[in-house]
C-alpha cells in the first residue's frame, strides 16, 4: 500500500493528570491512509519542541529566508507556567496548527518527522496513571451541534467544484485555475479562501471562481438575517465598486447576510453595502495571531468581476440586488422602531388611567368646634385659671 502517511489530525481535547506530577496533555485523534485511527497524547512542551525542529528542517517554507514564502503554520511558544486556562485557550490555535500541517505540500506533511511524532508510543497505549493519588480529569473540545460527537471513523469525504474561470495565483500559497478544473474542496473559510486540492497540488482559491456540480445555486448560503449581528472593522477598506462600502478600523457595523465568497452585506446606520469578511470580527471576540496574519491577505474577488466565466449551468446564481437590501433593511429598522413606540405607548395609556384615581381628593378628618370660654375656665388647672383672670 506504500508508506504511510496522515491524512487528518483531530484534536478532541485534553487531559489533566495527577502522575507523577500534575501536567496537561493534549488528545489527538490521527486518522491514516489505511483508514486505522489512534489517540495519542502530547504534551504543548513536545509539540513546540517538534515544529521547531520541522522549521529547521525546511528554512524556507518556514519563512527563515523569506517571509513570504512561509506556509508552515505559526505556533506560539509555551508559557512559564501552563495552567489549565492557557490549555484551553490554545485548543483553537493548536486544532488549526494540526489541520495546516496536515495540508502542507507531501515532503512536509509526509516526513518522517511527522510522521514518527504522532505514531502511537507505549505511553499512549498504557497512560501513566496512579488510581491511588487521583484518576487524570478529561476535557473535550466542544463540537459543532451540526456533527455527531460519536461519529468519528470513517474516510474524508470532500466536495468537489468546479472552476468557471480561469485564475493566477497572487502568492505561492495559492493555486492556479484554468476553466474547467475540478478541485476537491478540503476547508471552506468564510473570509472566501477556500483549501482546495487537484491532482497532487494544494493551496488556497477564491471561492468565487468555483460553482457546485449539481446546480448553480449556493444552498449553503444563508438568507439574510435583516436584525443583524454586530462585528467590528479590524482592517479599512476604501470601497472600490459602487454596491460597497468605506469604513476605518473600529467602526461598528451589522452584517446582515453571510455570502460564501468572502463580500459580506453589512448596514452602517441606515446604509448597506458589500465589505470583505476578512477584515471584520465578531463584537466581543478575542483577537487572535492567526485571525490577523489572514488580514495581512488581500481580500478575494468578488464574483461579479470575474470575466470570461463559462458555466455549466443555464442559469447564473440567484443574487439580491443592493436595493433589496436597502429596502428590507430599512423596512426592518422602521418596524423595530414601530413597535417600540407602540409598547411605549400602551405603556403612557395605562399610566393615563390610573391618573384619576391617584387624583381623587381624598376624605379628611372631620375638625372639632371650638370649645367655649365657660367650658375651658370649668376644665382647666388651678393655675391656667389664676393666669387668665
């Protein structure tokens, strides 16, 4: 079957252990080319120590030379001392190290240092443990509710598209296309960058220059949520076609429809536009490395200034225009702020009724009359008498 090779590393997780002394491990599920998968277990320490030595192994692609010409991943080095918090906070940098690296051109991803890295050990198959001090405390890497959590075996199956034009390459990361090629997708990125792979090449490719083979319509595009989600400008852009918009770092925005080609249609106040994906994060998310190398990229064509397409279907995409947009957007923000007026309103009607009965004089104590001089000389004190003759 020929030598073996990883074609997908999962991380599930990681554990805490007690034995011989209290450290993390991470759980790795690696998938092989004769369809076998295993759980092994390293420590951040081993794994820092492996890609140092995967990056002296290849100065170039590391970037040692040049920066541009790097495409092994980033990884950032290990704390003084790694609590339980910066384990969990590195699962996402670590999950996305893993699938980069598997992905990387065969002399990298296929060498034996990889390779023999996330063989299974002894250790592995037989965890250091001692029942007596404390048995190690397992944590999962949460998964999307989409997936089953159990379903966890079996080959990759990837999509394969189409390109309907032809497209050179801007960086060595990326791949050429002629019309007509069809790719096999590996990872869809919403920022319009997909990881495709033809024949034995690999690098990323403008989603937009690729169509799905059974129709020309994108089901996995989501319809435009016209409430809105907030997110942040992190990077400026100055609007180059007439349907997008000019917005600086730190702007607020509401996207209101997710495409998958990277242009995403936004609202600023009452205006809508397209602005690319990648220059924009989530309100209250946290900034990460990886997220602003990406920025660095220029953002993807958009698909309706791609020229010479040539289709194998009849009809073109369904597209909304920018004054659909407009219209629902503005008609959405009209009714919200309808509706709170009407609430306020009901809210005055009910204040307006109990008004009256807050107004009501109400009954007073009836006064005494005023006793006589007699009656007070009668019942007064010796001395208040004497006082008053």
């Amino acid at each position: 079957m020929g030598d073996a090779f990883i074609r997908h590393i999962e991380l599930l997780g990681y554990e805490k252990r007690f034995f011989p002394s209290q450290h993390y491990v991470y759980m790795f599920l690696v998938k092989w080319n004769d369809l076998s998968e295993k759980v092994v277990y390293r420590r951040f320490t081993e794994i820092y120590e492996f890609h140092k030595a995967l990056k002296e192994m290849f100065p170039i692609e590391s970037g040692d030379i040049n920066i541009e010409s790097r495409i092994i991943p980033h990884l950032p080095a290990p704390k003084w001392f790694d609590g339980q918090r910066s384990t969990e906070n590195r699962q996402g940098t670590l999950a996305e190290y893993c699938y980069t690296l598997v992905n990387l051109p065969h002399k990298i991803s296929r060498c034996l240092h990889v390779i023999n890295f996330f063989k299974v050990r002894h250790d592995d198959m037989n965890p250091v443990t001692d029942s007596q001090i404390k048995k190690p405390e397992v944590f999962l890497l949460p998964k999307d509710s989409k997936k089953n959590p159990t379903d966890i075996t079996g080959p990759i199956v990837l999509q394969t598209y189409r390109a309907i034009a032809d497209y050179e390459k801007g960086s060595t990361s990326e791949m050429a296309l002629k019309a007509g090629d069809m790719v096999d997708v590996v990872e869809k990125s919403e920022n319009g960058w997909w990881f495709c792979q033809l024949k034995n090449k690999q690098g990323w490719v403008p989603a937009a220059y690729l169509e799905p083979l059974d129709g020309p319509d994108e089901s996995e595009e989501q319809e435009p949520n016209y409430a809105g989600e907030a997110y942040v400008v992190q990077k400026s852009y100055t609007a180059v076609e007439e349907d997008e918009l000019t917005l600086k770092e730190g702007d607020t925005i509401e996207v209101i429809h997710k495409l998958l080609d990277g242009w995403w249609v936004i609202r600023k106040d009452e205006t809508t536009g397209y602005y690319p994906s990648m220059y924009l994060q989530k309100a209250g998310e946290v900034n990460t490395s990886v997220k602003s190398e990406l920025r660095n990229r220029g953002a993807p064509p958009r698909r309706s200034t791609i020229r010479n397409v040539k289709s194998i279907h009849k009809q073109g995409r369904k597209q909304i225009s920018q004054e659909t947009y407009r219209r629902n957007s503005k008609k959405y923000i009209q009714n919200q702020r309808k509706m709170q007026g009407n609430s306020l309103n009901k809210a005055n009607v009910i204040i307006e009724k109990n008004e009256p009965e807050d107004n009501k004089p109400k009954a007073q104590p009836a006064v005494p009359p005023r006793p006589s001089k007699d009656l007070i000389l009668n019942r007064c004190t010796e001395s208040t008498w004497r006082k008053i003759l």
